[in-house]
C-alpha cells in the first residue's frame, strides 16, 4: 500500500514539475516574440524619452527669460520700434509686444521675403536676444510628439495605449522568468565580470530588468493611462463619496505616477539619472536580441542541412 501512495505523489510531483515546464516554455516564446516584435517601437520611445527629459531645461537655457540688466534707460512706444527698425534693417518689422515687467525682454514678429519669424528684444541694451523658438526646441518637441503620439496624433496616442498594454505583459512575463525562488534571489542579482560570453548578456539583461521592474511597470501603465484615461479615472470616482467637491482621494497616486513616469521632481541630477534610466528599455532590447541570435539563430546556422 505505502509503495502505491510512494509512486502516487512521484507521479503527482513529476505533473507537476512538467506543467510548469510547459508553462515556462509557453512564457518564454510569449516574452520572446512580443520583444521581437516591439523592438524597433522600444528603442524609439526608449531613446526620445531619454532626450526629452530635459524638455523643461532646454526651454529655460535657450530662451532668454530676463534681459541681462535693467540699469540705463528702457526704450519704449515710437522710440522701441525705430530702435527695433535699427536693429533688423533688412526685415519688415510686423509687431512689436512690450512686456508688462520691465525685467521681460519685448517680443518682436518680422517678416523676410514672406517668411515669419519671432525675436526677443532687450529694450536697455538695444540688442536682438535670438530667437523665442530656436531650432533646438523644435527638434524636441518633435521628439515629444514621436514620444506620445508616434507623429500620428490620436492614433498615434491609441497605437501607444497598446504598445503599454503589451509592454505590460513583456515586463511581468521576464519577471515570473526570472523569478528564482526566495533564497535564490540575493544569488540571481549579481552579474559577474564583465565577458563576451552568453552567459554574462543573460546575467545583464536578467538582473537590468528586475533592477528596473517597478519603475518599467510604472512607464508601462502610465502609457495606457495617456491612451485610456478613462477607465483610470473612472476607478479614482468609483472611491470618491462626492464628485462635487475638490478633494479625489487616490488621484494622488495618479498624480505621483505620472511625476516618475517623466522624472519631474527632484533637481537636475534627477534629470540626468532619468535620462539614463530611459535607456534602458533599449538596452534590455539590445541584450535579449543577442541572447536570441546566439542562442537560436547561430545555433540554426550551424546545424547542418537535415540533421
């Protein structure tokens, strides 16, 4: 009798131990194909999210805020457009906008052969201060609109509500692949000395993608949020005892999401950490693309013919 029971619970352990085999396979392709196939989206948004930290601090160095001093006389009326006139001979000057505190330099429209273009003024020192929109910014704000929207507006925004959705689903597929056990785990964190060998990109990219996990699972559902609000915001009234007043409880939450989802706390070292860590993704792409073509890719190269 108790060598029937011994073979019952060997069998059951060896089910066991084959569905979560199955399991694990089954993940593994999931995780695999869904990072092939978001690849080229990953680096994309990894980079421009990475450049478009400093969005704040681009505008703040490249636009002047405040003319250099409000010492000597400040132009004004008739006097402030002849001087501006002065100033862009070869331009016809279309407006000329004084600021309200004396410490703003005075927006200035010219037009040169049909081309419009805007100025910054300083009215003391009667000199042109560059452009209120230089180049620079343009590129990053085009980066911002590849950033949210795929340069495809609300389509675009919806094609990156998915893209978070199943980015979603890659994150915590390699978080149950990696997953050792409890006592394993301090173990799995180390990545050893830097080698060319397959082993140490698993060991980069296994412990950069747990190392990352909360703040990529916080990209990743941030991204659905700006595609679907909805359904977030919805969740946030369903706790709310009175819609008619000011106070949300849980919006806060939303709220501190969104501050990590774009680093925007902190100082400018915040920045730069951000800037790094929106590399990332595009690393862990990197490493897990090399980990595939090593492992199933050349391995297939140089299998022979029918064997």
């Amino acid at each position: 009798m108790s060598s029937i029971l011994s073979t019952d619970v060997i069998d059951d352990a060896a089910l066991r131990a084959a569905a979560k085999l199955r399991m694990r396979r089954i993940l593994v392709r999931v995780h695999l194909w869904i990072a092939l196939g978001l690849g080229a989206y990953i680096v994309v948004l990894s980079l421009s999210g990475s450049a478009i930290v400093f969005r704040r601090e681009f505008n703040t160095w490249l636009v002047p805020r405040t003319v250099a001093s409000t010492e000597g006389v400040r132009l004004t009326g008739e006097s402030l457009t002849a001087a501006v006139r002065a100033a862009y001979p070869t331009d016809v000057v279309v407006e000329v906008r004084e600021p309200q505190r004396p410490e703003r330099p005075v927006f200035v429209a010219l037009e040169r052969d049909g081309a419009r273009m805007d100025r910054l003024f300083d009215p003391y020192a009667v000199r042109d201060l560059g452009e209120t929109f230089p180049p620079l910014l343009s590129a990053v704000e085009w980066l911002v609109d590849l950033h949210d929207n795929l340069l495809a507006g609300e389509t675009g925004r919806f094609i990156n509500g998915i893209g978070g959705i199943v980015f979603t689903v890659l994150i915590v597929t390699g978080f149950w692949l990696w997953w050792p056990g409890v006592r394993n785990v301090a173990r799995s964190l180390k990545i050893g000395k830097p080698r060319a060998s397959r082993r140490f990109i698993w060991q980069l990219h296994s412990v950069l993608g747990i190392a990352s996990f909360v703040l990529l699972l916080v990209w990743a559902m941030t991204a659905i949020y700006f595609a679907f609000p909805g359904p977030f915001e919805g969740l946030i009234d369903y706790f709310d005892d009175d819609l008619n007043d000011l106070h949300r409880p849980g919006e806060w939450i939303l709220l501190e999401l969104i501050k990590l989802h774009f680093g925007r706390f902190g100082g400018l070292g915040v920045r730069f950490l951000w800037a790094a860590l929106g590399l990332l993704p595009a690393v862990l792409f990197v490493t897990g693309f090399v980990l595939w073509w090593t492992r199933v890719v050349r391995r297939r190269a140089s299998t022979p013919a029918g064997s």
